[in-house]
C-alpha cells in the first residue's frame, strides 16, 4: 500500500487530456496512470459475440501487449489498425509479483455490467441532428427551474404512454396524450415550463443486473437510484434499449439529450464523484493502490459517505479525474449541468477549479451544484466543502435551512412555517432574499427546494405532520427490510390510500393540499434558484416510504392519471412557473439588487407579506406584493390605496389578472398565498 503520498509527488502531476483510449483513423493509443507499476499490459479481446460474457469464446484473450512506461507515472501504448468494437482491459504487475486486471478508469464504453472495457468511435454514436444541437442558454442560473426525476420512474407506469418504458429514449417520445388530452411525458415537461430535468444518477452504477430482462414486472432488483459508481465516464445499461450493445447506451443517452435540447430544457447530472460501490476490487485501488482513497490514521479505509470508503478528492490525480470527467460528459454529450452528491466530501479547491474550467472552457450556461454536507465523519476536515464555500466560487449549494424553515424535519413528525410551526417568519424572510444575509453572496448560489428523491416526499410529509401515517395506511419497514402488516411492497401500496380525504370535487380546499402548495408557492417566489421535485405537480406520493431506493417501481413509478385527478394542482403550479419565468423581479440577480428592491411589509402570526419593485429591474409590473398566509384563518393587511391586480390566490395562479383591489386593504385566504402588482 501507498500510504506515503509524498512519494507521489513526482508521479502526480500529469496534465494531458489523453488518459483512457484515442482514436485516430487508422490507430489508437491506450494511457492510463499507475506510478507504482512494474509492468502494465494491454489485453484485447475480440468484440463481443452476444450470448453469455462468461463464454469461453469471451473469455479468450486475443492479445497481450506490453505498454511503455513514460514519464509522470503514465503507460502508453500504440496500436495501429481498426480496434472499433475491440474489448479491452490492463494487467499491471507491482515489484512483489502481485498481478491485477482492472477496466480503464477513463472508460467510454463497457460491456454489460461494465466487466471490461470497449474501444468505440464516438462519432458513430452521433444520432442523426447531434452536430446540429445547441444547449440552451442561461443568462443566469436564477433563471433555471429545475425538475429532479429518475429515468426510470418518469415512464415505466402503465399511465405513463409511452413505449420505451424505463429508458432513456422514453425523453424522445412527443404527441402523447391520456383519455382526457392531457399532456404527458416530454410534452408534460415543456407545458409545466420547467427548464432543466435534473436526472438522478445516469451514469453506469452497479447494482442493478443489466443482463435481466426487464420483463415489466416491479421486480426490486431492477430498482435502485443509482448512488453507487461503477464506471463515471459510461452511461447506465439498464436504461438503454440494449446494454449488450456497447454503442447503444450512448446514442440513446444522446438521443435524450437532444431530445429535450429541441424543446429548449437542459439536462442535469446527479453525479457521484464522493464514493464508489466497490473499494479494494475497484479500477483505482487495482491501478494505484492506497492513492483514490482517504484513509483513517490506522490505514482503514475512511467512511464520510457511509457507503464504506471516501474519493480522496485533494489529490491532484483525483481532482484531475473528476475535472476530465464532468468536462467529458458536458463536451461529448452536451450535458449542461451537474449536482454533486454529498458535496461537503468534495474539497472547496476541486470545486472552484472544476467551475473555474467548466464556464471558461466549455460554456458559462452550465449550472453546478450540489449538498453542502457529508453523511459521517470525514478526515476532511476543514477543506469540505459546506454553505459559505461557495461564495464567489462558480456553483450553488442546497439551502436546507429555507427546506427546514418551510416543512420542519424531513422524516418526522417536526413542522416548519407551511406546515403548522409559529415563529419561522424571519427563517423564511431570510430565504426569500436569496440567502444574502445567511451563507450567499448573491442569489445564484442557493438551491430552494422543500423536497428531493432522498426522506419523505412533500405529499408525504405534510401527511406526517398532520399524523396522518396510519389513516393513510403507509408503508412502515421492519428492521430486516420487511414490510409491515403485508406480503409484500406491492401488496402494501395498494392497501394504502394517501388521498383518503381529499375530496375530488373539493380538491383545494382540502387542508394537505393547501400547505403543500404554499411550501412549494415559497420556493417558486423566492430569489434564487427553485427545484421541485418530479411528481410534486400533481401530488406525488410514496405511500410513506422515506427512503425508496431499491423499493421497486410499485412505490416509485410516476402515475400519470394523478396529473387529470388533480388537476386544478397542476394548473398551479404551471401557473407559478410561468409567473416566475415571465417576471423578472423574481429572478434578481445579485446581492445588490435584492438588498434595493425587496421590502417587507409585515411578518408574524404565520404571516409574511413583502413588496417586490419591477420597474428598476424592466419588469413590466411597477411593484409586486407577495403574502404568504400559514394560519388557518384569513388575514388582512393594508396596502398603498391604488389599484392592484392579483395574480395568485385560492389555488389559482398565473399572470392573468383575477380581481382588482382599490381599497387598500387585501384578505389572504387561510393556508394560502397570495401575489399582485400595481403599474404604479
């Protein structure tokens, strides 16, 4: 083991862009970096020949050819001739002996279940239109709403129409429709007018079998978010049409992109650069023993994800490779923004270099951001990177303080200012404004949202707080895993029924409706830059499950028939996204702007009301006024005595103008919010 890195020094300081495979017409060079290696070996195999990779005509090394070692720890070799197709692996050979066969860390091709690496022409990978695509602009990440989903639930309901069930080329699916004209899928997205799709983790992850057929059933095992790296430069198997196919997975994944690059919506990467699923039998731990990862000061692997080790990301060979790979994705495939999960194990000198190099070299519309924490533990230390690192640096964090503030805890029974609590007024003042006087240094870099994939959804929640679990007939796990009460995942989701008290012909009047509207209103109207999570538009729920990663499509999939059951939910939330979109004085730019033009008028009693000014920042509204009301009774508050169009009110919200008030005095409904403007 490399436990001394001051050894490295010499070693680690390669700048090039060429680790991993390059093509060239007639040749391709192989480069990968292992200092402490005696000897590293190429090993072809021949294409793939469909059937079993345990084959033996699979198995057969074809060639073993010796790479040259060169400077800076690197191995390069040259081969000339067509290697398209061509499987490969490395055999390094350490001075005790010692023999190991790893995939190339840079891979940009796997076979199934990425057990070995494939040499590809990426330009054959292009589908038709991909010269042509153009990422769209944004002037400002504040401009960006952003729509969390899993490629896998947004199609694989029945309801959902589409054909490619679970796959990336579900995204390129348009003109669907339910029995009542409702849009779905793609289409949905572009009429919701969110701007970019934040996808939970797409690249190759390791627990789900890419071998099994997916035969539609909600077999668990074909289930999994995906918080688990196998290869970070290879697009997921699982949800591509083929994953035996080496090529496959990466048109399709292109085909997506383009796809929603024509309707105008960027994509967004959750990617995982703070752990990975294997840790001795990992490609880094193989190529450079004791180098990827941190350790404790007795030599064991150290554990601040809680997954069982931690990237030594401060190492410049670390750093180098996750710089490459976030470039890779945002060059080859045109992906126009990335969440890093578990950010605070990520030090603060790789985050700012990353967004340093992103904005100059590839486009300064690209939006990074991610979770301002760790999970346990974390030799770290104070170059993790938390709220306040990210000031002036590129990238946004995750604001769980407004989260906090607007729902209470995220499992429990906790309330927050939308869900019952007194006394969050001023925690809620301080998001609305961007963060500015907390942990930003202009609104751009906090992420608003009241719920993610991770805890209770927002359905969920308000639910929980009201202790309504058990009426509702939640799910509720043992400590084996098991489900409580029934035989099965499947059997207990149907069993429940989280709308048990909604009225159908009442639906905004009921009380888990109103607060789940006002949580999410507060994030559409504040400064900064929102995120819902997919399925919140029309009352998603997850039956109770607060941790769905591996619990199968029955909790999960997205039902699109909820989407004409609650209809007047989503027309809501379409009508605060174009409010916001339209209007710039939600979307204020800096510190400064928001420090002149936002004023409050009145906070406390579960009450905040605050005066936006338009005119200074080419709003075509003169002055706005926004009053969140969390109590369960109307309130009254005074404004100027001029006329005043309201916009937002009652479950109704958009631009057009609802009723007019001359008398200066406004009555917000109970559990409600409310938005209107003068041209004065």
């Amino acid at each position: 083991m490399i436990h001394d890195h001051h050894k490295l020094a010499a070693w680690d300081t390669y700048q090039g862009r060429d680790l991993g495979v390059t093509m060239e017409p007639q040749a391709c060079s192989f480069k990968v970096w292992t200092p402490s290696a005696k000897q590293v070996d190429v090993l072809i195999y021949p294409p793939s020949t469909g059937g079993s990779p345990n084959e033996p005509k699979n198995q057969e090394v074809q060639q073993e050819i010796p790479m040259n070692r060169e400077d800076q720890g690197i191995w390069f070799l040259k081969l000339e001739g067509e290697w398209n197709s061509y499987r490969f692996m490395y055999r390094v050979t350490f001075d005790d002996g010692r023999q190991e066969i790893a995939v190339d860390p840079y891979a940009r091709a796997v076979t199934m279940n990425g057990e070995m690496g494939v040499i590809v022409r990426l330009e054959q990978t292009h589908p038709k239109g991909w010269n042509e695509d153009i990422r769209p602009e944004l002037e400002s990440p504040v401009d960006a709403v952003l729509y969390e989903l899993h490629v896998r639930d947004f199609s694989i309901h029945e309801s959902s129409g589409m054909r490619h069930k679970g796959k990336y080329l579900a995204f390129t699916e348009t003109g669907l429709h339910d029995s009542n004209g409702n849009t779905l899928g793609l289409d949905h997205l572009v009429e919701l007018g969110i701007t970019h799709v934040h996808l939970l983790p797409v690249f190759d992850f390791a627990t789900v079998d890419e071998s099994k057929a997916d035969d539609g059933t909600s077999d668990c095992s074909r289930y999994n978010w995906g918080y688990d790296p196998l290869h970070y430069n290879v697009p997921e198997g699982s949800y591509a049409s083929s994953a035996d196919e080496p090529e496959t997975r990466i048109r399709e994944f292109k085909s997506m992109v383009l796809a929603l690059h024509e309707k105008g919506i960027g994509v967004i990467m959750d990617v995982v650069y703070n752990h990975t699923f294997d840790t001795a039998g990992s490609s880094f731990e193989k190529l450079v023993p004791g180098y990827y990862y941190r350790h404790n000061s007795d030599g064991t692997y150290s554990n601040g994800s809680g997954t069982g080790n931690e990237v030594a990301t401060e190492r410049p060979m670390v750093r180098k490779f996750i710089i490459d790979s976030v470039r890779y994705w945002a060059e080859e495939y045109h992906v126009d923004g990335f969440r890093f999960d578990l950010m605070g194990l990520i030090d603060t000198a790789t985050m700012k270099e990353l967004a340093a190099e992103l904005h100059a070299e590839v486009s300064p519309s690209i939006l990074l951001y991610g979770e301002p924490w760790g999970a346990l533990e974390s030799p770290l230390g104070d170059q993790m990177t938390l709220k306040g690192d990210q000031r002036e640096a590129g990238f946004a964090v995750f604001n769980d303080n407004l989260r906090g503030s607007i729902k209470g805890d995220s499992d429990g029974t906790g309330t927050g200012f939308a869900t019952g609590a007194e006394g969050k007024e001023e925690d809620i003042w301080t998001g609305v404004r961007g963060a500015i006087t907390d942990f930003t240094a202009g609104p751009s870099e906090t992420i608003n949202y009241v719920t993610v994939h991770d805890n209770l959804n927002l359905w969920d929640k308000v639910a929980q707080t009201k202790g309504l679990h058990d009426t509702l007939g939640f799910i509720t796990y043992s400590e084996d895993g098991r489900v409580k009460g029934s035989a099965s995942v499947e059997e207990a989701v149907q069993q429940a029924k989280p709308y048990l008290h909604v009225d159908p012909d009442r639906i905004l009047e009921n009380e888990t409706v109103r607060r789940c509207l006002l949580a999410n209103g507060i994030v559409l109207t504040s400064q900064g830059v929102p995120l819902l999570a997919a399925g919140d538009e029309f009352l998603r729920s997850k039956y109770g499950d607060a941790n769905s990663h591996e619990s199968g499509d029955s909790v999960n999939a997205i039902r699109w028939e909820q989407k004409q059951q609650f209809k007047p939910v989503y027309d809501y939330y379409r009508g605060l996204i174009r409010l916001r979109r339209e209007h710039p004085a939600f979307r204020l730019r800096t510190r400064e702007e928001i420090e002149q033009h936002v004023r409050w008028l009145e906070k406390g009693k579960g009450m905040l009301a605050y005066e936006l000014a338009g005119a200074p920042v080419g709003d075509s509204w003169g002055r706005l006024v926004i009053i969140y009301n969390a109590a369960k009774e109307m309130r009254t508050i005074s404004v100027s005595p001029h006329a005043w169009n309201v916009v937002v009110e009652q479950g109704k919200a958009g631009v057009q103008t609802l009723r007019t008030i001359k008398d200066g005095q406004v009555s917000v409904h109970p559990l409600s919010m409310t938005v209107m403007y003068s041209g004065e």
